[in-house]
C-alpha cells in the first residue's frame, strides 16, 4: 500500500544529486566478546544476515512516483527486496588503522543510495589491527533524522553484556499487546472530541503563522538568533561541493565540556559550539580565508514527537533549527563562548513564543534555499543560508552492548550540500562526546586538522574558565 511523504522529506528526494547525496550515518567502533572465535565478524554479517528475513516496515520502503500518483512521490513497499544488496561485508587493508576505516566509510558515505531500493545500508567492517569490529550504516534522510536514527539504534542495543539474540535495527520486533480496557476507553466521544481539539489546534496555529513568520524575519534582519539568517559572511566552506566525502571522527570526556559550562553559567552545547567556533576560527586562519564577520552556523533542535505529530521511533522528521553566531571575529575563547551562549539564549527564547508546527515551518523557509536551489538548479547563484551545520544528539547514557559486543564509541555521519561543504555532529555516549565531521574531500581541504583544533580549543575553553 502506498504511503504519502511529507513534504520535508519530498524536498530531501528532490535536491539529492550524485554531487549531493541526502543520506546520514554513523560508524560503531564494538570490542568482541571474550569467547569470540576468530570468525567472529563473518559470523555476525551471517546472523545479522539470518535475521533479516522478517523486516520491519521502515526498511521496506522506496520511494516512487507515478502518472498514478500525479508525479507525487509516495512510499511503496519493495516486493524484490534482496538483503544481500543492503547487508556488506567488509575488510580493510593493512595495518588495519583508524585511518583506514575512516577513509573506507568516507567513500561508502559519498556513494548514493539507489531510489528503486529502500533507502538504507549496512556494512560490517573488520581488519582492525586492535581486533574490534565495526558497523557502518546509513539511511536517506527522507526516511529518518538524526534523532530517529539514534532511537532507531537503541532500540537494538542492551546495558546487559550477557543478553544475545539480539536482532539487528531493520529487524521486525513483535507488537506490544494492547491493554484489555483500552478499546473501551476510547469510546466514540473521545475520538471525536480529541479530532475537534487537533482541528481546533491545527486552525490555532495557522492563524499565528504570518505572525511568527513577521517576528522571525525582524530578528533575522537585525542578525539576532532566528531561524532564518540573512547575511552569513561568503567563506570557502560556502561554494559547490562535489559528491566525494572526507570524514574524520574523534570523542572527548564529556564531563571536561559539562565543566567549563558549569564554571561559565553556559549549556554543553554552548561548549560544543564554541569549541567548533573557535576550531574553524583556526582553521580559516590558517588557509588565510577567516572573513572579518562572524561565521554562522545552523543548529538543529528537536522537538518533541508528540508535540509535532512525528513518530521519531519509526522514521520521520522532526526538527526546528536556530541560527547561532560563532563569535569567529573573537580571539578569546572566554569571549567567543559568551557570544554564543547569549546567541543561542535568544534564539531558544524566540522558539518558545512559536507552537511545534510554526517552528518547523519557519526552520524549513531557513533551510529551503540549501535544498531549493539544487532542486532548480540555480546552486551558487544566492549566499548561502548559513556557513555550516552543528547539531549535538542525545544518545545512550550508558555503556552499550549488541550480542555481547561491547560499543566503544559511535560516530554521526551527515550531509553537506551544495553553498554549505561541511557538517559537524555530536552524539553523546556514556561519559563520551563523540564529533563527526563530515565534508566535501575537495572543498574542506585537510579536514582532519580540526580535530586537532578541537583539541585544542578544549584545552583553551578549560583554562579561560579555571577548570
């Protein structure tokens, strides 16, 4: 049976090019079990493989469009599904180092997912020299956001070391039973009392849009924090990208960013914005490209599925965005993160005067020139809508097991697009934070040196804050 798509994730089918793929990722970096045999990672592709044969809805879907569908796209269900074609295994050449699985997921992320399929990968990875296994995935952004594909992980991972039998993420899982009663409390005049309220509600909102959109581009032009930005300074960072990917990936103790916002009266994604901030500040300078104005960068906020009518656990998108200043024209980073945190701070105080539904419709009119442009083919002829992309995802608060196998740590791999080459994203991880960086391999040049700044713009937080 056909299924409508909405239209965000429409907009992410249409912009999707072989220069711009429109899929995230992530890369699990396990510890084998004590009793693991030698044959361990080919053992798991064959029972991750075994698993399969049942499958739950999400993973099933493509995207098609029709005369029938009025050249609508909808989802279908793939009647030829073969998992083989999804489910790889992989081996990486020696010495087997960080550096060679980083570059192997760097290609596998800059290669398009095929719209005649459901859209989603996995690759099991081994040839570490350090003996762990990894676990590359993706999925089309059109299927899920960031956060959905962090529950969609959880969901398949254990705080027990000993449970097995675990199955993998597009496994189907049994359906919950219904409580007795709860057929018999939804009585015909709740249902039709509770479609009254979302009609009501509905009709509330859409009378306060033109308002909130007259606020949103007031704070926009006076370059306050907003979900739309008008006047991001041109970088390098700021031109077409091609379809090969750089990825690099490293995690910090994430008690060292809880401590300087502690000393500062600043959030942990304060600290995640001034440390990259302040690592891209170093970065232009030294390629002599650091504009005179703050570089900004957009920064997605979730919101609560109930609220936004979005399943996150099955798929969907949902998601608002704010508009933060980097402080990049700031040498101190003491300075640098006041100016983000009050940035931030009036940008959170703009989005709690909106409702869920008028969020995400003015965080899509900011995003659409990103995903517009592309689809019209008018890319580089506008600035961008903002210089970069950093989100921060909650992910598992505590250590993580898959059939015993122990997650040492997992990597966020996202989308960089046309005017916008470089994306970084943070999942938090039991006491880590784990940074992905994802850009164009030939707009971002050496984009592995930010991680060194990172590193030391952390240690530069820590000593202007006294910890």
């Amino acid at each position: 049976m056909a299924l409508p798509i909405d239209p965000t994730a429409t907009g992410f089918l249409l912009a999707e090019s072989r220069t711009m793929p429109m899929h995230v990722g992530s890369l699990q970096l396990y510890r084998k079990p004590e009793d693991a045999g030698r044959t361990y990672a080919r053992d798991l592709y064959e029972q991750m493989r075994s698993d399969s044969t049942d499958l739950a809805p999400l993973f099933l879907r493509r995207p098609h469009r029709s005369l029938a569908t009025a050249g609508q796209y909808t989802w279908v269900p793939d009647e030829q599904f073969d998992i083989e074609h999804h489910l790889r295994h992989s081996a990486l050449p020696k010495p087997g180092r960080i550096r060679e699985l980083l570059d192997l997921c760097s290609r596998l992320h800059g290669t398009r997912l095929a719209h005649e399929r459901p859209l989603w990968e996995a690759h099991v990875i081994e040839g570490l020299r350090d003996g762990r296994v990894a676990i590359y995935t993706k999925m089309h952004h059109a299927l899920v956001d960031g956060v959905s594909a962090m529950r969609l992980l959880q969901r398949v991972l254990s705080d027990d070391p000993d449970e097995r039998d675990m199955l993998p993420p597009w496994a189907a899982r049994p359906k919950r039973a219904k409580p007795a009663d709860e057929s018999a409390d939804r009585n015909l005049v709740e249902v039709t009392t509770n479609a009254l309220r979302t009609a009501i509600g509905i009709s509330a909102e859409a009378a306060g849009m033109p308002g909130a959109f007259i606020k949103t581009v007031r704070r926009a032009a006076r370059n306050e924090a907003a979900p739309i930005a008008f006047n991001p300074p041109r970088t390098i960072l700021n031109q077409n990208i091609t379809g090969a990917r750089r990825f690099a990936a490293q995690d910090w103790p994430i008690e060292r960013l809880k401590a300087i916002g502690r000393a500062s009266d600043t959030t942990l994604n304060d600290v995640v914005l001034a440390m990259s901030g302040g690592a891209i500040r170093r970065y232009l300078l030294e390629l002599n490209e650091l504009p005179d104005e703050p570089l900004v960068a957009m920064v997605p906020i979730g919101l609560k599925a109930k609220e936004s009518h979005l399943p996150s656990a099955d798929g969907g998108n949902a998601v608002g965005m704010v508009i933060a200043q980097l402080g990049t024209h700031l040498e101190d980073p003491a300075a640098r993160l006041t100016s983000i945190s009050d940035s931030m701070r009036s940008g959170k105080e703009a989005l709690a005067t909106m409702t869920p539904t008028q969020i995400v419709a003015m965080s899509a009119i900011g995003m659409s020139p990103a995903i517009l442009l592309p689809i019209l083919g008018a890319r580089g002829s506008l600035r961008p809508p903002f210089n970069l992309i950093i989100s921060n995802v909650p992910g598992p608060k505590n250590t993580q097991y898959f059939n015993g196998a122990r997650l040492d740590g997992m990597y966020p791999l996202s989308i960089p697009t046309h005017g916008v080459a470089l994306n970084i994203t943070c999942v938090s991880y039991a006491d880590d934070l784990c940074f992905g960086l994802t850009g164009c391999r030939r707009t971002v040049p050496h984009l592995q040196r930010l991680l060194t700044y990172l590193d030391g713009e952390l240690d530069a937080l820590e000593k202007a804050a006294g910890v």
